[in-house]
C-alpha cells in the first residue's frame, strides 16, 4: 500500500541567500519532501502547508534595516521546530529579545568551530574533539544571546554561532551547513528534519515514482496525453513516469529537426518506441528547420526561428490527435522557482534560453507535469530506478535550437553534417578516456571560416571546429575544463583525419563570464 509522501514535509522561507536552493536539495536528500517559499508566506499558508519543521534562509540584509524581511511573530508560536540560518537566525534571535550587530570582522568562508558545553540533540555528533569546519558568509553577528537560549558553540570571531532552546525545538546556526564546504553540515540537516522534526524519509526515487503514478492516473483518468519528447533527461523522464502509469493513452510526438547529435533521432526511437514500447510519432522536419532558417545569421533570430517552427509542428500533430485532452511537459522545480522569481523580476535572461514558450491558448489541452516537484538530481534518480540508460539519465544537457547555435551564423546541411561527426567523435573520447561524467557540459563549435592546411602533398583549404568543455555547478557561471594535452592532441587528430571538411580544430579556453557556454 503506497503511503503519503507529502505527509511529511518541511516548509523553507527564503530570505534571498544565494544558497537556499541548496537548502532544500539537503533535506530531499534526507529523504523528506521541502517546498521554497517566500519569507512573507502568509501564517494561514503556513498553517495549512501544515509544516513538521521550518528552516529559514539567510539572506543579503541586515536585520536591523528599515524594512528588513520579517516573518509573521507567531511563526514561532505554531509549535514547529525551526532552524534558522545565518539572517534566519539572527531574526530568531531578535524575535526572543536578542541582539544582532554588525561584525567587528566580515567573515566569508571556512571557519573553525569550537563547542561549548553539551551540543544537545540536533548537534550530536556535529563535532569531532569540541571542533567542526563550517562556511561562513555573513557581515552581522549575535551580540546578545536571547532569554531560554544557550549558546552551543562560536568561532574565534564571533562567539555565538549556534544557538538552541532545546525544549521549544528553536535553532539557529550563523554558518551555512547547506553548503558542502560545511563538510558535517549535511549531518546537521539531516538530524533536524528526521530527529528534531520527526520524519520518517519518505521521499525515495521508488516512492516518488509510486506516488507520481497514482496521481497522474488520478490526474487523466482515460484522456489521452501528448508530450514532446526531445531526447533530453526531462522529457525522456516525464515519458517513462507517464506511460508506467498510462500506457497507450500517451502519445508522444518527437521532432528530428535535423540539428540533433548523430544518431540521435534513431536512439530516441530506439529507446522509446522499440525497447518500452511507448507510442512515438517521429516527424522528420529537417528540410523545414533548413528552408526556415536559410539566410538568418542572427542567433536571436535563428532561435525564434527554430521555437516557433518547433510548435506549429507540434501544433499539426497535436491536431491530428485531436481527441487529446492534456499537454505533458517535463518542468522541474527548479523552473517552477525560477519563473516565480521572474514574475517578482528577480530574473534576468541574456539569451532566451527556453525557446519552448507552451502552446497557444486556443488549443485548450490542460497541462501534466509530473516532475513539477523534482530537482535535477531527482528527476535523474527517477529516471535510472525506472531503468533508463545511464548514458541518457546522466548525458550533458542540449540546447532546445541545437546544433542551431552551435554552427556560428548561417545553418547549412553541410555544415552540421560536419559538425555531428565531429562532435561523436569528440563525445567518444571524452566517454573513452572517461572525462565525459566529470565535464558539465562538452561539445563541438561549427565556425564557417576557412584556413589553410596542407595534407599529404596537397594545400587544404577547409573549416575549422572549436571544441568546448566546461565545469560548473550551475551553468550561470563556469570555467573551461583541463583536458589534458594527450588526449586533445588525440581528439584534434582524429577529427581531421576522420572528418572531410576540417583541417584545423581548437580548444575554447574562455570562462564564463565573460564568454558564455554555447557561442550563440
Ligand atoms: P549560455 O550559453 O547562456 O548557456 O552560457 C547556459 C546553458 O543554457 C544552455 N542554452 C540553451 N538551452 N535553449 C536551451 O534550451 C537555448 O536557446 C539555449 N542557449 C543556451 C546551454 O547549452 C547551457 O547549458
């Protein structure tokens, strides 16, 4: 019998730390269903959300600011243990007749934390010898401990770092343990939602995907689904979730625009339509994709170009299944904060990235989104429990235009022919010299200049390809990654050689910022 998995949950108001996602990745990972909200949620929201335990967030302001975020008073009055971290905890502190000041000293970074007296239950086993390593980022410090409150441990700056009233379940931590350069801080979270606020850790990939099943049955009851699979982790997943829970009532439809990697559409259709058994519609458009963008050099015009003919196909298809009622979509959580975050324009786009914008109004599909809850990290864990190849779950993610953006300027057949064969070459070095996993994201750069060569007796002159491989946690920034000479001499070698059309290949050692990840 399937049980509750959102019977448990933890509530975390964010104060607009750089780090609260984080937060709550740490207590998913604690096996615990969490939901990000606003710090100004409304205590009948709150109430009803029904928490077993609140976190709140650090943040960028001070809490002695004129209109410093506050929280609603009887937040602490509910009953529900609370963490606060670093601005959360400083608010704690006021709140019980605390004071917080700025710091002599601004610490960021690591610091060494020393204990004092017993740590109690939610700091066992936190400290190793009275001592644990923590990451500090804060300009304000707690002056002034408040009444009921024992100080657990300081460091050498700032003398209250951790505080607790045991009996009212209240914590605050100055320190970040959501980050991992709080190595035991992982530890810390886990103990709170699990022993201080009582969860059992529900949340598992097998859970998740029992419940999921259950609720989009529940969801469509006999209504036909469509959903556009592009081959990448999300929608592959989304498919897999729905079609376990609707079978053939799922139809997918899949669009080769013919800026996909090589083999790429065959995979799909191998994985999907042949191994699973999911309906598949397969639309070779490639010649459409070429005949739009024939002439447009513009990468903002080149990508409209390939969203907006993405969905009056998909639009066609989807009349043609006219009998459907919902529209799938592989959103993850992290979308569903960060569109949040653009309504209260917190956002800032410099490409526009999700090309993809839905379907028009007048099609009247409602929509399913079976991954709305899911982090990255979870919609993988998902995907590889419902038996999806590795290769898949774990594959570098791909721009919605393709190789679109990755042929610089005008997008010609010649050239991402070029360009696939030289990127299946790069990829199988980068999985045979096993640097594929530990690269974010790799990939080959079609650049239509020609440069002079000379092969066998003969002068070449031919296309040049830029190969790109770059680390980063969270693709806003990051840095190229080290190949090392061997293998890039051996990658460059064999894309020359193997690949009519190139006779020169470099390797992009450009950061992000400035540069950014794709070239378009
Ligand atoms: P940039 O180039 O902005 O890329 O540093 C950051 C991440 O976004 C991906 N990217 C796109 N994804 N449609 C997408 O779906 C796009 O138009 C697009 N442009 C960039 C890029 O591959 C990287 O992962």
């Amino acid at each position: 019998m399937s049980q509750d998995i959102h019977s448990e949950k933890i509530l975390i108001l964010d104060f607009g730390s750089q780090y609260t996602q984080l937060i709550a990745r740490r207590v998913r990972e604690a096996h615990v269903y969490c939901e990000l909200h606003p710090y100004d949620m409304a205590l009948d929201e709150i109430k009803a959300f029904a928490p077993k335990g609140i976190i709140l967030s650090g943040g960028p302001k001070s809490v002695y600011d004129e209109g410093a975020p506050a929280i609603a008073e009887e937040l602490f009055e509910l009953g529900v243990p609370v963490l606060g971290i670093c601005y959360g905890m400083q608010l704690m502190s006021c709140h019980f007749g605390g004071e917080v000041v700025p710091a002599g000293k601004r610490e960021y970074g690591h610091a060494e934390l020393q204990a004092q007296g017993t740590p109690g239950p939610l700091f066992d086993g936190f400290f190793v010898e009275g001592k644990s390593p923590v990451w500090m980022s804060h300009g304000d410090h707690v002056e002034k401990v408040p009444g009921n409150f024992e100080v657990v441990a300081g460091t050498a700056n700032a003398p209250v770092c951790a505080i607790q009233n045991v009996a009212r379940n209240l914590y605050g931590v100055q320190f970040h343990p959501e980050v991992n350069h709080t190595p035991r801080g992982e530890l810390l979270i886990d103990r709170f939602v699990r022993q201080i606020c009582d969860c059992s850790g529900q949340w598992t990939p097998g859970q998740i995907i029992e419940d999921a099943v259950i609720r989009i049955r529940e969801q469509v009851g006999t209504d036909k689904v469509i959903l556009g699979l592009s081959g990448g982790v999300d929608s592959s997943v989304a498919a897999t979730l729905i079609h376990r829970a609707i079978g053939d009532q799922l139809i997918c439809v899949f669009v080769d625009n013919g800026l996909l990697r090589l083999g790429e559409g065959d995979q799909v259709m191998d994985t999907f339509a042949e191994n699973m058994g999911v309906n598949v519609i397969r639309v070779d458009a490639e010649q459409r994709f070429l005949d739009g963008l024939a002439g447009v050099s513009d990468p903002e015009k080149k990508r409209k170009i390939i969203g907006g003919l993405f969905v009056d196909i998909f639009e066609e298809e989807a009349a043609k299944l006219s009998d459907a009622k919902w529209l799938a979509q592989g959103t993850i959580y992290p979308d569903v904060i960060e569109s949040a975050g653009a309504k209260t324009g917190k956002a800032h786009n410099i490409k526009s990235h999700h090309n993809v914008g839905g379907l028009p109004d007048y099609m009247k599909l409602s929509l399913l989104e079976p991954l709305r809850e899911l982090f990255k990290d979870e919609v993988r864990a998902v995907g590889e429990e419902m038996g999806l190849p590795h290769a898949m779950v774990w594959r570098h993610p791909f721009p919605g235009p393709g190789l679109g953006v990755r042929i610089l300027g005008e997008v010609k057949k010649e050239y991402a022919d070029i360009l696939r064969r030289a990127d299946a070459i790069y990829i199988e070095e980068l999985y045979r010299t096993g640097h594929y996993d530990k690269i974010s994201q790799a990939f080959a750069v079609f650049l239509p200049v020609k440069s002079v060569g000379v092969m066998g007796d003969g002068r070449t002159y031919e296309y040049v390809i830029a190969l790109r491989a770059v680390e980063t946690k969270d693709f806003m920034t990051a840095g190229w990654y080290p190949l090392p000479y061997a293998e890039l001499a051996h990658i460059s070698g064999r894309i020359i050689n193997e690949v009519k059309g190139v006779n020169r290949v470099t390797y992009d050692i450009s950061s992000k910022p400035p540069a950014t990840i794709e070239w378009e």
